[in-house]
C-alpha cells in the first residue's frame, strides 16, 4: 500500500496450499478492514497526480513488466503451479499470455483518442476528450491468477487510473509476484496498492463504500456479482462484470471430427475444465454423437494426470478439495439419472484434490451438470437431431459467455452463430480469448468487455465541451 509492503494491521496470516500434495507453500498477510481504508485513501491521493502521467511514460511503464514477466516465464509459471495446480507447461503459457496484456495495453496508452466535430447548426464546435475514471477496485480470481490481474491492471494503467487490487486468497502468490514487478518497472507509489485477505467482505466492501472509488472490475461468481453492482450503484460506479459461463459446444454432422475433437478438448480441459469459458455442455448431432464420444473418450482417457510439475503432466488437480467434492457430486447425479462413464468418473487414488478426466454419454436434460457450471475435467455429451432444437437447448440458460461451433456448412456457421446467445462465438476452435479481442458475455454472465480496442474505454470517461465556431467569446 503506497509503495510499502507490509504486515496485516491484524497482524494475522493465512495459509497457501500446493493442490496437489496438499501441503502449506507460504503464508499471506490476512488484510482488514482496516488496511482496505489505508489501500483505497493512498489510491485517492495518488489519482490526481497519476492522471497527468504523459501517456507515454505509462506505456514504458507497461512495456517494462511486460519484458520483466517474459525474462521470468518460468519462475513464475512455477509460483502459479505450485499454488493452483495447473501443469507448468500450461502455466508457462499463461505467464506468456498475461504478459501480452501488458504489451497490448502499452500500445493503447498512446491512443487515447477523442473528437472534433460541428453542430448540425454551424454554430458550434463539439470537442470531446476521454478522461481517467479514476480510482479502481480490482478484484480476480484464482483460476488464471495472472492473466486475470494483467487484463484488469493493463487498461486501468494505461488509462491513467489508480487502483486497489484484491486478488483470490487461494492463489495470492503470483498476484503479489505481478505487483512487485509493477513496482520495479517504476509504477510510482499509491497508483497499485493490493490487498490480500481470506474475508472478502471485509476489503472489498469498504472500498466500494469509501466514496473514493469510482469503477469495479470484478471476475467471479455471479451471485457475488450481482451483490457488487448493488453496492456500485449506491454510488453510481462504472461496473465491469466477468462473471460465470455455462458454454455450450455444437457439433454439427458435417463438421472435421478430428478437428471437433480437438476443439473440444481445447475448450473443455484448459485448466482442468477450471474456466469460465469452459465447454459444458456438449452437443452433438445424433449421427455422429457415439463415434464422437468414443474419440473425445480416448482423447481424454489417454491425458497424464499428476503434479503439475512433474515433467509430462497434463491434467494437475483441482485448486480445493470443495471443487472436487462438488464435482464428484455432479457425475455422481448424472450417472444416476442414466448417464454412461465412457472413461474416468472418480478421483485417482493418493494424495492431492485430483479428479480423472471424464466423458459422459447420454446426459438427461434433468441432470445438474446441465444447469451448473461443472468446474471440473467432466465433458457431458448430449446428442440432438435438427440445428432449430440444439440453438434452443444452447440458449436454455442464464448464462451467455461463450460457445463455440464445428461445421463445415458457412451458412450455417453464420446463421447459427448469430443465434447463440452468448459474447463470444469460437468457430472451429476450442479458443477464444486473446488479448487483442474484446472478452465478455451477455446475460448473467456480465457487463462490459476485457481487451480489444474496448478494453481501455471501460476505464475512461468521455467529457465533451461546446466552443462558438465565431471566436472565443461565450
């Protein structure tokens, strides 16, 4: 906070808990409420100056941490596989990909635009300017605990915004790491200050009760969410919401299986099905559904589960034991409601919260998996008959973050991807996000976009002044 890093005014710690071996790796300063006071004041404090940053020195700022994250893509891959059990190859990506949000966002620093026009009058000039929106609650989750910090503190940087930051307390580790690098590409004091805390309520709520914060920027839950925007609109505070998905993953009887089937291991198995975006339901024409299934079986029956630092693993464990008993809890209903174990179905005998990659064949509409985000290495596969029933059974929730569609009919690929009620459509591929693209959903699944040409807008205010077009006079 303000440059200095320090105890919990508490004085109390919480435990960092290696998913795989279950074993303590560190211990975190516990924040209060009290340090959220002192977090959100030091932002307040630190905006004025702060927004009159030339563009260009926050963007070396951003270039800075961007070359100090790649020239330690393995140390901190192996912070973020210890602490949340993702293999460190898939690790070692997200530390790439986090990193790019910093270069991307270094870029859109020097754009900030605005515009000159006329009334339809004549009598006026319309001159529009963008301005930070000041002081930002950042609070990410632990499933991309790097990337989800870089995409928020990017834009909110490159803005010319301050901002106090709360990350997951399952994963505090690489967020800590991300705001040390900060501090040594040269951020001044003040402008990033995080707080970690095993009570959410009691960092965060002060914060967006302070009168001092003017945007929230949450990833998580959409219960918490709503709770959120409840308390930003008492102060009528710009919101950003990323919150959770239920994806849906055609698959027509025209589409390249092989190609099909890679998506769907792409979409479903990132982290270890931990994602928001993550494939969760999975229909599949009928007269492809079984062969379908058997590949999609094999794929996933072949993965390599254990450690994640272990050299060839591919599928590490779940981030707490609660996932996995909720997991097991959602095949478990499945299967008693008449879904088949076409492979895996149960955890792996030792220690750590793994859980085997598993397919699911013939899932009843009833099943609770159809309506929960899974959160979980489980691909359920539903077989459908007409493109007009699979369209519907897609929409059928409340959810609307991402879908994806494999066919090799290009009308279809259009009229079925308009339909879909989602944010982000990935066509023929299991992969939607990057950096340069706008990331978001519809529904319940959030407001606002992440990244793109978007991204930096959400952390700007357009103010506008009217100028005579005969002088200076008013």
């Amino acid at each position: 906070m303000d440059g200095t890093w320090s105890e919990s005014g508490s004085g109390r710690r919480f435990d960092v808990v290696n998913p795989a071996t279950e074993e303590v790796v560190a211990t975190v300063a516990d924040g209060d409420a009290g340090d959220a006071r002192r977090a959100i004041e030091a932002a307040g404090r630190a905006q004025k100056g702060w927004a009159r940053t030339p563009p260009r020195e926050r963007s070396e700022i951003l270039r800075r941490a961007y070359d100090l994250i790649m020239a330690r893509q393995d140390a901190l891959a192996l912070v973020m596989t210890t602490e949340m059990g993702k293999p460190f190859a898939e690790a070692r990506g997200e530390v790439a990909y986090a990193a790019e949000f910093f270069r991307w966002f270094s870029e859109e620093a020097v754009r900030i635009g605005g515009d000159l026009t006329t009334t339809g009058d004549g009598a006026n000039r319309i001159l529009v300017s963008k301005e930070p929106v000041g002081p930002c609650v950042l609070v990410t989750p632990w499933n991309f605990p790097l990337v989800m910090g870089t995409r928020k503190i990017g834009p909110a940087i490159a803005a010319g915004c301050t901002m106090v930051f709360k990350p997951a307390n399952l994963t505090p580790l690489s967020s800590l790491a991300l705001v040390g690098i900060l501090e040594e590409a040269g951020l001044p004091a003040g402008v990033l200050n995080v707080v970690c805390t095993t009570s959410a309520g009691d960092v965060v709520t002060p914060w967006m009760e302070s009168g001092i914060a003017r945007k929230i920027s949450f990833t998580g839950s959409t219960g918490v969410g709503i709770r959120l925007l409840e308390q930003a609109a008492r102060h009528v505070m710009r919101s950003s919401m990323e919150l959770g998905g239920n994806a849906p993953l055609l698959v027509f009887e025209d589409a390249d299986l092989d190609r099909a089937v890679d998506g769907a291991v792409a979409a479903k198995m990132r982290n270890m099905g931990e994602a928001c975006t993550a494939a969760n339901r999975i229909f599949v024409q009928r007269s492809v559904a079984d062969e379908f299934a058997a590949r999609l079986a094999r794929r996933l029956g072949s993965l390599a589960v254990g450690d994640g630092v272990a050299e060839g693993t591919e599928v590490g464990p779940l981030v707490e034991g609660k996932a996995l008993g909720k997991v097991q809890e959602l095949v478990d209903d499945a299967v008693s409601r008449g879904a088949r174990v076409l492979c895996g179905g149960g955890r792996p005998e030792g220690p750590g919260f793994f859980y085997s990659p598993t397919v699911l064949a013939g899932v009843p509409a009833d099943a609770a998996l159809m309506t929960q985000e899974i959160f979980g290495p489980v691909a359920p596969v539903i077989p459908f008959d007409t493109e007009d029933e699979v369209v519907r059974l897609a929409n059928d929730t409340p959810w609307g973050l991402a879908g994806y569609l494999f066919t090799s009919d290009l009308d279809r690929a259009f009229r079925v991807g308009d339909a879909l009620e989602v944010g982000m459509v990935g066509l023929n591929t299991g992969i939607v996000s990057n950096p340069a693209a706008p990331f978001g959903g519809i529904k319940a699944s959030g407001l606002g976009r992440e990244g793109g040409r978007v991204g930096i807008e959400e952390f700007l205010e357009t103010k506008y002044m009217a100028m005579p077009r005969g002088g200076s006079r008013a």
